[in-house]
C-alpha cells in the first residue's frame, strides 16, 4: 500500500515514535527517542555550535525543551505541504 502512497513520489514516509522530554528542578533536559534522535539533534547541535544564538548564551533549559519540540515540528511540515497538494488534487477530480 505505501509504494502507492503520495507521499512515496517524493521520498516521504510517515512514522510515529515515543518520545520523551523531562526538565527537572535543576534546569537539566533528558530526552528519549525511539529513531530520530539525529534527525532531531541535528538542527540543535548547529544552533548550539553558533555564536551568539539565545539557545547557546541562555542559561534556560526550557529553550532547549522547546528547540526540540520545533525540530519535531519541522521534520513534520513536508508532510503537511504533501498532504495539502493531494487534498488540492482530490478537490479538483471531485470538481
């Protein structure tokens, strides 16, 4: 079924994972993942290597939380594009 899928024209797949963040007390983040941690870490280590990025000269562990969340989102809009086009397709065999 997937090589009939969409998103397969454009080298794209869905999965779903477990993931786990945990800020403790003492401003320290744990992360969890089942497969994506490089695909997520990535981004972060890039902007953590960068002078003068807030992530890296704040002291504030929830930005990292919230850099991890917005790498999550990010490996997650191709497919809304895809999804988007295909509806847009559909809607005009429909018409």
């Amino acid at each position: 079924m997937e090589k009939h899928s969409s998103l397969n024209s454009r080298d794209l797949a869905v999965s779903a994972e477990q993931v786990s963040i945990f800020l403790t007390s003492d401003n320290t983040v744990i992360s969890f993942f089942e497969v994506s941690a490089r695909d997520i870490e990535r981004p972060i280590a890039l902007r953590l290597s960068t002078p003068g990025t807030i992530l890296r000269q704040s002291c504030d562990a929830s930005l990292l939380v919230q850099a991890i969340i917005d790498a999550i989102i990010d490996l997650a809009l191709p497919l809304t594009a895809v999804y988007q086009d295909v509806i847009g397709d559909l809607e005009l065999d429909v018409l």
